[in-house]
C-alpha cells in the first residue's frame, strides 16, 4: 500500500510529466497550418494575421499554401497527417457546401476532421441597385420583386458558390422568381451591376465596399443569425421580416479525426486568446471579416446546421455545381 504523502507525490509528479508531454510538442516543433489558397488570397490574409499573433501561443507557426482541386489537395495532406495537433487545415464553409451538394472527394469534411475553432466570418448581405429596385426594406423588396416575377437577376460567382446558395434559400423562403446569372467571379458581375446590366447580389462587403459612397448599390440585409459588428446598422433577414435566411462564409480550423481531446482543448484556448487580442480584431475588420471564437463544440454544431439547411437547399432546388 502506497503512503498517503507518498501517493500525493507521485500524482504531482504525473501530473507535471503530463503537462509537460503535451506542452512540449508545440514548442520543439512548428505548428503547420495548411490554406487551401494561393498565397495572397484572402483566406491566406486571414491565416497570416493568426499565424503572426499565435507564435507566442504555439511558438513557431508555418502558413503551408496547398491550392489546387477546390481544397481537395489541403484537405488531403491534413487528412493523412498524424492527429497531434502540430498539422491543421484553415476550412471554409465551401467544404460544407460541397458535402451537402455531394460532389465525389477523396475526403470527408464531416467526418475525417475535429473542428477546432471557428475564426471569422465574412457577413453576406443582401445589394442591390438603387435605380433599378426603388426599395428601402427587405419588405419592400420582396413585394417589388413578387410584382416582377422571372423580371429581375442576380449575380453569383457560378453554380453552388455560397453567393447561390443563399439567395437560393432566400427565394425559396418567400417564394421570389429572380434569375439566376453567374459569373467567373463576383467583381467581374458588380462590374455589370453598377452598369446596370443586372440587379441584385447576396455577397460580402468588401466586394461592393468601394462603391457604396455613390448612392448607386444599396444594402438591405444580412443574411447571418446575427448583425455584423462592422455594418450594426444593417438588419438581419429575419429582424426584417424574413425569418429562415440564415448563411454566411465563415473561416475556421480543424485537426484530423482522432486528435486527442486535452491537445484539441488546448488548440482552442491557444486561439480564442489570439482572437481576443485588440490588433487581431482589427487586422480582421480591415478585412470586412467578423471575428467569432468559441468553442470547439459551437463550431462543430455550426457545420451541422450549415450541411443540414444546405442539403435542403440543394434538394428543393435541384442545384448543380458548375
């Protein structure tokens, strides 16, 4: 039988050893955060402005660019790697989106990764062209649009892009007839908005940022659970009178399947205290993203409700991926 003070002393000591073990890799070894991005996108923007803030966290932290296959090729080299923490993948709700509209992939989003936390998000917001939709609410416009059936457009950049899919919901939530126009990209389509050539988008601000000073676009919702902290002003679609829109292009890490629950606990913390710090959070709204943290299990609950109101979508509207 152990002594009492005996047994106290090697619990201390267990416990120091344990710490120790799973402290010790993040600081003998570089963290490898891998962005399915080339390098000067914006989600490579996002995962340089954590990087840098996170080394005091981690130590030494490497922004590893693996563009190519529409994410597949990251999402591949994080998929294989050993689940300790030290390799992890910076994803996009467009890993969901894929899910839900089931295009074939050599991964599984939901169930080869362990959300660890999500970062940002980017609010997506309902614009329009003022002179070609006089309205100055959501009611409004739906009552404009309603009188105009198969009349009006809207741009995306292409079939299945997060632009799509909420407008999609939106249409479907108060039964619009709008059509459709995608373009290769959303700027290449604000271009033919602003020159009148189309009339609507649901997409992020920084995309129509420059030009709503000249009166020509309008914003009239947001198509998130929640205001943005960087346009408090602008209501949400169901503050609007349009309950059930709900969708927007958030950025978030996760680890491979089978991490260890302390090391995934400790990855979380490690960035909620990045996101916490004054100049992160402006960095973040310089880039017109929201910055959001939590939980892993708020996170993980996120990307269930996303896939779960996205396979709907898809389903009721026969969607197709370009």
């Amino acid at each position: 039988m152990i002594a009492p003070r005996l047994f106290t002393g090697l619990v201390a000591t267990a416990w120091c050893a344990a710490s120790l073990s799973w402290a010790q890799p993040f600081s003998s070894r570089p963290l490898q955060l891998v962005v399915p991005n080339a390098t000067g996108a914006a989600p490579d923007t996002l995962a340089r402005i954590i990087a840098e803030a996170a080394k005091e966290e981690f130590g030494n932290i490497v922004v590893d660019n693996r563009p190519g296959g529409s994410g597949t090729i990251a999402a591949a080299l994080v998929k294989r790697a050993a689940p300790d923490g030290h390799t992890l993948l910076l994803a996009g709700n467009t890993y969901v989106v894929a899910e839900a509209m089931n295009i074939p992939r050599q991964h599984d989003f939901l169930k080869d990764f362990e959300p660890v936390i999500r970062l940002s998000d980017l609010p997506f917001y309902l614009v329009v062209r003022q002179d070609s939709v006089p309205t100055g609410s959501l009611r409004e416009f739906v009552e404009f649009v309603k009188a105009r059936p198969g009349k009006l457009d809207y741009i995306t950049p292409g079939n299945g892009s997060t632009h799509h899919l909420a407008m999609e919901m939106f249409k479907l939530q108060s039964r619009l007839d709008i059509v459709h126009v995608p373009y290769k990209s959303i700027a290449h389509g604000v271009t033919d908005m602003l020159a009148g050539r189309v009339h609507m988008t649901i997409t992020g601000y920084p995309a129509v940022a420059s030009h709503m000073k000249t009166g020509t676009l309008r914003i009239l919702a947001t198509v998130g659970a929640r205001r943005s902290a960087l346009q408090p002003d602008i209501p949400t679609f169901a503050e609007a009178g349009v309950p059930g829109v709900e969708l927007v292009s958030w950025w978030g890490v996760v680890a491979p399947a089978g991490i260890p629950k302390p090391v995934l606990a400790r990855l979380n913390a490690a960035f909620n205290r990045v996101l916490e710090q004054p100049q992160v959070r402006e960095r973040l709204a310089g880039q017109g993203l929201d910055p959001v943290g939590g939980s892993a299990e708020a996170f993980a609950s996120r990307i269930r409700e996303d896939y779960e109101r996205l396979v709907r979508v898809v389903r009721d509207t026969g969607i197709k991926p370009d």
